[in-house]
C-alpha cells in the first residue's frame, strides 16, 4: 500500500512544483550573485521539483527503489530519460540537419592524431581567428544548438546521490535503464569523459550538476559581481552568414572570463573553465531569417593546447602561434567580471 499512497502524494505537489523550485532558484541567485535577475532561459533549467518532491526521490533513491518510479522522477523533473523523444522536439522544431556528431568535440581542447578536418565540410566552421569576424564579412557558421536544450537541473541533494563518473557509469545506466550503445549512452560517455580530462596548465575547470554547483563555481572564481553573456538564438547554423556589428564587451586579459557550456546529459550539467587571456565580443550575425546577436570567445594564450587540436588542423598553425576563436552555443554562457 505504501507505493500507491506514495505516488499519490507525488501527484497531489506536482502542480505546486513550478513556483516554489523557482523561488529557491531565485533565492540561491540573489544570496550569492550582484544581479537583480538571471537570464530567464537559465532560470527556466531550476529544478522543476519542489522541497516535498525531492524529499521523497531522496528516500526512493536511497532505498534503490528508483527504477520502479523512474517514469514519474523523469517527469517531473523534467530530465531525459528517453533521448529519443527529445531529440525529436528538438529536429522537429528546425528545419536544421541533425544534431552535428561533432558539435561537443569543440569543447575537447586535446585530440588524438586521426581527428578528422572533415568536420569543418558539415557544416561551418568550429574555430577560427578574429580577422575572419569582421564587418561585412561572410563566414560560415557552424551548428549551434544544444542536442538537448529543455532538460532541467536536479536539486543539489539529488544530483549528488547520481553516480557521476567513468568508473561508476554502468550503475548511472542501470539507475536510468541506459541501453549500450545508445544516443544516451554515447552522450553520457562523452560528458564524463569531459569532465574527468584533467585541466591544461593555467585552466580551472568543473562540471556543475547543479544551479548551486555552478554559482558556486562562478563566486568562487569571479566574485560575486558578474555580468551574463549569452549567444540569443541558433540562427544562423549552417549558414554563410554576414558578420554585422562585432563589439568587444570584455578585453581584460589578466582578469580570464568564466566559460561554462551546456552538456547532453540525462538532467543538465554545465562544464565550466577558465582559461587564461580570453576576450569576448558580442557580433551580430546576418542569417536568412533574422539578425542573430552572437558571443564570441577568442583564447589569445593557446600555448598550451594540445599540438593535435581541430583549431590547429583546420587553421594551419601551432600552439601559442595564434588565437583562437568560436561562438558560444545555445544555453552556453560565458561569466565576466563587474566593478560590482
């Protein structure tokens, strides 16, 4: 009788679940950052779970008594459970190729000697150098988009209880009845493989699977008086877009930004890093529908990066040679400094 009753009770909260989970967002973000608001998009990825919910899934996980209610925990915490039908809101939304197998290799800042250069003849280019991003200028554009752009975070208290790692990963499937092999399951790897890499010299770097985690992450290297930058739409993928107005909002070289960027998971996590000697311009972006206003990020230190990175192939230099350039993806954000 205890499940039915249990259930009911999950059931009975679940209307209540939007606003409260919103307000501890809210909360946690006023506690700890110097902006009124966050962007509205991020506050929209708070846990959709509110405090007697995420009791609740505490006391089912802890008695590993999850399968029997995973149907209901992905719901209402909005994570993907079925990769499949999320990618389908996500193609079926866009008249967009699918998502680019490529897209989260941008964020791998190392790669092995057969990496291929005919990533770049998918569809744009992943990395660049800044005298290609200037007024007038045509260049194009690779995919933006996040593969899984709704899922939302777990509460702290959760998150911490899901096995995050390379060598815990085949309990994390069983938890969420992974199939091998499957989109999800190459997702999963690549994300934890990301997080695991250990940072090059000068980098600081985490994977935040949480809204705390991350605003932890961010007052911990920032401070507590930040601005937000974030690229406004996808359009523009796959396109030869003209570049429009290109403005410099943050150049301070000794004092490095904070990049974070969305990973495909089963609830949302953020791999955060910063790197030393980065600038970031807003650009606008002439694509077919409309005027995409764009962050991009320029590494002027790449001295140490690995000698076999796609940037390199594809632009024909080395290490410390040039910089580097690339857009911040959909749900990318990108964390500069303030004078509070």
């Amino acid at each position: 009788m205890t499940r039915p009753i249990l259930l009911l009770g999950l059931l009975v909260v679940a209307y209540f679940s939007g606003s409260q989970a919103e307000s501890a967002f809210m909360q946690y973000w006023e506690e700890h950052i110097g902006l009124s608001h966050p962007p509205h998009w991020l506050a929209e990825k708070a846990s959709s779970l509110n405090p007697h919910q995420e009791e609740v899934f505490m006391k089912i996980i802890e008695k590993n008594e999850l399968a029997s209610h995973l149907d209901l925990f992905c719901k209402q915490a909005n994570i993907a459970c079925s990769t499949n039908s999320l990618e389908k809101k996500t193609t079926d939304s866009t008249t967009l190729p699918p998502i680019a197998p490529w897209n989260e290799d941008k964020l791998k800042y190392d790669f092995p000697n057969e990496a291929a250069l005919s990533v770049a003849s998918q569809g744009g280019l992943p990395y660049f150098r800044k005298s290609m991003v200037k007024e007038g200028s045509v260049i194009a554009v690779p995919d933006l988009r996040d593969p899984m752009s709704y899922k939302s975070f777990l509460p702290r208290s959760l998150a911490s209880k899901i096995p995050f790692s390379i060598a815990r990963i085949e309990k994390l499937k069983k938890l969420f009845g992974v199939i091998d092999e499957s989109n999800m399951d190459e997702y999963i790897q690549d994300t934890l493989k990301i997080c695991e890499k250990s940072p090059i010299r000068g980098e600081k770097r985490t994977c935040a699977t949480s809204v705390e985690d991350l605003i932890d992450f961010i007052v911990e290297e920032l401070g507590h008086y930040v601005h937000v930058w974030s690229t406004e739409s996808i359009e523009g993928s796959y396109e030869n877009v003209t570049i429009g107005v290109v403005k410099l909002i943050y150049g301070n070289l000794s004092d490095s930004p904070a990049l974070c960027h969305s990973q495909p998971f089963i609830f949302q996590v953020y791999y955060c890093h910063v790197l030393q000697k980065v600038k970031v311009y807003a650009v606008d972006i002439h694509a077919k529908k409309k005027v995409n206003h764009a962050i991009m990020a320029c590494h002027h230190d790449t001295s140490t990066w690995n000698p076999n990175h796609l940037a390199f192939k594809l632009l024909g230099f080395g290490p410390g040679q040039i910089e580097v350039c690339h857009w911040i993806n959909e749900n990318g954000i990108v964390w500069t400094k303030t004078l509070g």
